[in-house]
C-alpha cells in the first residue's frame, strides 16, 4: 500500500469546476459551447459555419470568447454569461465518493472558475458539495480575465490571502496548470481526452 501524502501543509485547495468537479462526459461544456455558437449568431447574423469559426479564432486568441467578444464588439459581459449558462444540468448527479474525498481534504476549498458564480452554484448544488467551499472566484470577481491570466492569478491570490507554496491547484487544462506552478502552487492535472484540454504548442 503507498503511505499517504502528508498534507498538513496544505492551506488552499483551488478547484476548477467544469470538467474537474464533475466528468466531461455529463457534457454540460458542449451545451455551453453550442450556446455562445448561437450568442454569435444573433448578434453578428452570422451563419452558423461563421459564428463557429469566429468562436474557435476569438478564444484562441484571448483564452475565452467572451473576452474576444468585448474587446472586439463591446458585449454587455453579464447578458452574455445569462445567455451561455442557460443549460440542462440534471447530467450532474451527487457524487458519494466526490464527498468523501473533499471533506478528508484540509484547509479551504474555493472554486476558480471562468464560467459565472451563478452556473458554478447550481453545478455543486447538483453535486451537493456546495458546503465544502468557501467561495466561488468567477470570471466576474477575475474583472473578465480569465485563467490563465497572470492578472486573474494575482487577484484570486491577493481576494483570499493565498500563499501559493501552501496551495493545491486542481484543473484539467495544463496551461492553467503550468500558469499556477509557475506561481508556486502544487498542480493536480484531471485528465480529459477533450482537445480543450489538451497542451498547446
């Protein structure tokens, strides 16, 4: 039997939330995605091929769409989450062995995502793990820079106290990953085959 890691040290737990908090294939991410597809529709009244191809370039280019969205089109930011987050979450089921772990873990709990307070809470309520955390770090609290933004990093570290050297950063994308290692936070990588989360470069 491997000896456990001591973790006594441990001060701050980070969670990312989607695809890291629940599996990828509830596929909530994919109602998202199909969401902002047609958010991009309506306001450009692009056909779909384009709005799809506007959405891929504009987070490639800035991380998520929603930021290549207000720098390019001025977006009303909160209308946008609204819209996007308006999905069926009943795939998310309460996970027992989810609880355990979380309630063995010491230290705070907070949840990093760069999706909205409000989709985040209704996830863990699924879950039923809401009670665990402290709080939720949004892309709103981020002031819309989203992981891995050096910027966002700083404001979540500077909003909670955090020490990174006695953090753990959990997420399933490796260049959110690589960005908090290179702060000092041990990184825990949850693996996905979905090409998001795959490393670029």
């Amino acid at each position: 039997m491997m000896p456990q890691a001591d973790l006594s040290h441990v001060e701050f737990w980070i969670f990312d939330l989607d695809n890291t908090l629940y599996p990828a294939r509830c596929r909530l991410f994919d109602q998202v995605d199909r969401r902002i597809g047609l958010y991009i529709q309506e306001l450009l009244n692009l056909d779909p091929e384009a709005a799809r191809a506007l959405q891929k370039q504009y987070f490639r280019e800035h991380t998520t769409t929603l930021k290549g969205l207000m720098v390019n089109h001025g977006i009303d930011p909160m209308q946008f989450l609204e819209f996007v987050h308006q999905i069926d979450v009943r795939g998310v089921t309460e996970d027992p062995t989810l609880e355990r772990a979380l309630q063995r873990l010491p230290g705070q709990k907070l949840i990093y995502t760069n999706g909205s307070f409000a989709h985040a809470r209704n996830v863990m309520h699924r879950l039923g793990i809401g009670h665990h955390f402290t709080d939720i770090f949004d892309i709103v609290a981020a002031e819309y820079l989203p992981k891995p933004d050096n910027v966002s990093f700083e404001r979540l570290i500077a909003t909670y106290g955090i020490a990174p050297e006695r953090s753990i950063f959990v997420d399933d994308m490796p260049r959110n990953l690589a960005h908090a290692a290179a702060l000092g936070m041990t990184t825990v990588l949850v693996a996905s085959d979905h090409d998001w989360a795959q490393p670029t470069g």
